[in-house]
C-alpha cells in the first residue's frame, strides 16, 4: 500500500465560487445574445440592450473563469469581482425600482432574483477568500 500525500488547495471554497459565478454568467450572457429577441419579449428591456448586456456578461464570465484557473488567485482581482458583482446586484435592483429597466413583471421578479444570485456569489467569494486567506 503506498501512501498519497493530499496537499489542500487553501483557495479551494474561492475558486469554485469564482467558477460557479463565470458559468452561470456567461451562460446568462449566451441566452442573452442567442435569444435576445424573445428573452425581451418575455423580460422587457429592448433585444439590443439584451444583445450589449450578453457581451459583457461573456467577457465578464471569461474573464471570472481565468481568475478561477489561477494557480495563485488575486485577491485584488478578487476584490475588484466581489465590487462589480455588488455593483450589478445594486444596479439590477435601481432599474427595478425606477422602472429604469422598462421589465414586466416577470422581468422585474427575473432581474431581483439574478440580483439575489449575484450578491450571494459575492458573499460566497468574500468567504472564499477570507478562508485562503486564513488557512
């Protein structure tokens, strides 16, 4: 019997929250761009707008996917995601609020909830990297 030696990736808990994030990101940004014109029918906002918001979506998901691959993460990097995502959970809620976001109400209730996933991807990345940090 040999023995295997397990060394723990103390980045472990961020990079898959960091993982979790870019998927569910940039598959919203794919539909968004794939199915613009009935995504908008069904949410609201123009197909254009939906087309712009799936682009970025797919960069910003890219860009979080890179982040998770890291052998060492960033937590600048880290931080500056945990920023945008807080940034777009209080944003996506304002244009509920205001209207600004011209969304049914199956929109309204689809832009809060996606707001509640990213803020709690925020949450599960400030965690992340508290505990790399402290392991």
């Amino acid at each position: 019997m040999t023995a295997v030696t397990v060394t723990a990736d103390k980045a472990k808990f961020l990079r898959l929250a960091l993982a979790a994030d870019a998927v569910v990101t940039g598959g919203n940004g794919l539909v968004y761009l794939a199915f613009a014109g009935p995504v908008a029918a069904l949410l609201g906002p123009d197909a254009g707008l939906l087309r712009g918001i799936g682009v970025f979506l797919l960069v910003y998901g890219a860009a979080v996917g890179l982040l998770a691959t890291r052998r060492q993460i960033s937590p600048a990097a880290t931080r500056a995601v945990i920023g945008l995502n807080i940034v777009w959970t209080l944003a996506s809620i304002a244009a509920v609020i205001t209207g600004a976001g011209g969304f049914t109400t199956i929109g309204a209730i689809w832009a809060i909830a996606q707001a509640l996933a990213v803020a709690g991807f925020a949450e599960l990345q400030i965690m992340g990297l508290r505990k790399a940090r402290n392991q």
